[in-house]
C-alpha cells in the first residue's frame, strides 16, 4: 500500500471504529473499490492499537475506575461501587468473547465478509438504531445500572461478528433500547470497546507473532498514530453532536452505505 493508502485506511478504521456505522464494512469497500489487497496483520493490529489507545486516553477517568474495580474483585471486595461497576462490564463482555470463540473455531471467516451480507446487515442494523432512537423499541431491561441491563447489552453486541453490523452500533442501538440517553449509550460503547478491541488485538498479534509478518514498521507506525488521532477526534464530535441531536444521520449515512456494498455485490463496474 502507498502512503496515501495508509493515511485512509487509519483514518477510516479510527473514524469509524466508534461510530455506529460499521468500520469494517468501510475498509471492506475501500479495498473492493481502490482493488487494495487485504491489510496485512501488521496493519491490522496497528490501527486497533491506534483506536485502544484512543479510547483509553478519552475515557481516562473511567478506564482508572474500571482498573480500580477489577482490583477490587481480586481482592475480594465486590461490595464497592467500583467493583460493582467493573462486574457490569464483565457481564456485557461475555457473551461477545464466549459467541467470538465459537465463531472462529465453527465458521469460516470468508462466510460472513461478503458484500451482500454486510450490504444486509448494515441496512438492518440503521433500521434498528432508528427504531431504538425514536422510542419504537423497547426492551424491560431492569435499572440502568444493573446486571440484567448490561447482559442485554452485551448479548446485542455479539451481533457485532456479522461485518458490518457494528459493535458501537449495536451497543448503542442495545442501550437505546434499553432506555438509556444518547450521551449514555454512545459512553457504554466507548468502554465495551476495551476489552473488544484489547482482545481482537490480542488475537491478530498472537497471529503475527506466530506466522512473523513483521516487516512493516512505518506502514505500522503511520496507521496506529492516524487512527489514535481520528477515533479521539470521532469519541469528541460524537459525544458533543449526541448532546443536542439524534442519531438519524448516521442512520441515513447506513442506508447509503448499504446502498453502495449491495452495489459492489452486484459487479459494479
């Protein structure tokens, strides 16, 4: 890839990492429409560190609660608010760590990275998102703060192994449904995107190191800080857009996405 192709695939895979609108459909679509072969491992694991990193760094405050939680519950102490809280996110995480396992050892991953299916699933997932936002749907999920709450969450988001559905979608459209505010349900998405992100990261680095596909320091380098520098600035606009506005623009952003993957499916020229 030439520099300018590693610019863009940063900039789109941060930019679109915590926004409800699907980065891998994107990056599924740049390489179908630009002919780019597939971002190697390197790449990969670059620009998820890039988005971890950014996502730690805007929600500071919140990752030293959560550290301070999962002390607390190695130390026994579960009865404190910060480790009750760190149990949530555990609760949530589960299921799309247990559903993930599953996926990669059942179904091969070519099955789901398909144009008409992401095509499919990016449409579905603004229909749900646009249900969830104006209050058509929802779900008795219990108190905000509770277990119940974000064990739904967290079931939702396995929906996020479908390529173009959207992990921050899906939470967001979950915590919607659920009740929550805007504000609320893009913060929770935020924070499951820690330990999604640490372990998809995990995974593809376990990989690298075991086929050895380290040869591209730069091209690595000039992703991770592109994509650090694009999530931070999406995490900022997104919080302050969902202050005042709804979620419809990104709602119509997916159907036209959808709209252009299904036109890739059927032989664009």
């Amino acid at each position: 890839m030439t520099t300018f192709e590693l610019l863009i695939y940063g900039f789109v895979q941060g930019a679109t990492e915590f926004l409800p609108v699907s980065s891998s459909a994107h990056l599924y679509a740049l390489e179908e429409i630009f002919a780019w072969p597939e971002a190697g491992r390197v790449l990969v694991v670059a620009s998820h560190t890039g988005t971890l990193v950014a996502v730690v760094v805007a929600c500071r405050s919140q990752v030293a609660r959560l550290a301070s939680g999962l002390a607390m519950l190695g130390l026994g102490r579960g009865d404190r608010a910060e480790a009750r809280e760190a149990l949530r996110i555990l609760a949530a995480t589960v299921p799309l760590f247990a559903a993930g396992a599953v996926v990669a050892l059942q179904i091969p991953s070519a099955t789901l990275a398909q144009l008409p299916v992401m095509a499919a699933a990016t449409a579905g997932g603004g229909l749900l998102l646009l249900a969830a936002d104006r209050g058509w749907l929802r779900v008795p999920a219990g108190p905000a703060n509770g277990v119940a709450a974000y064990w739904f969450i967290g079931v939702m988001q396995v929906l996020a192994l479908i390529p173009g559905a959207s992990r921050a979608g899906c939470v967001m459209t979950a915590a919607r449904m659920a009740g929550w505010d805007r504000t609320a349900s893009a913060n929770v998405a935020f924070v499951l995107g820690l330990p999604a992100i640490a372990g998809a990261t995990a995974v593809e680095a376990w990989d690298l190191a075991q086929h050895g596909d380290a040869g591209l320091i730069t091209a690595a380098a000039t992703v991770l800080v592109v994509a650090f520098v694009a999530a931070l600035a999406a995490i900022w606009l997104l919080m302050r857009w969902l202050q005042q506005r709804s979620f419809l623009p990104f709602v119509v952003y997916r159907f036209v996405l959808a709209g252009l993957l299904a036109w890739l499916a059927l032989g664009a020229p």
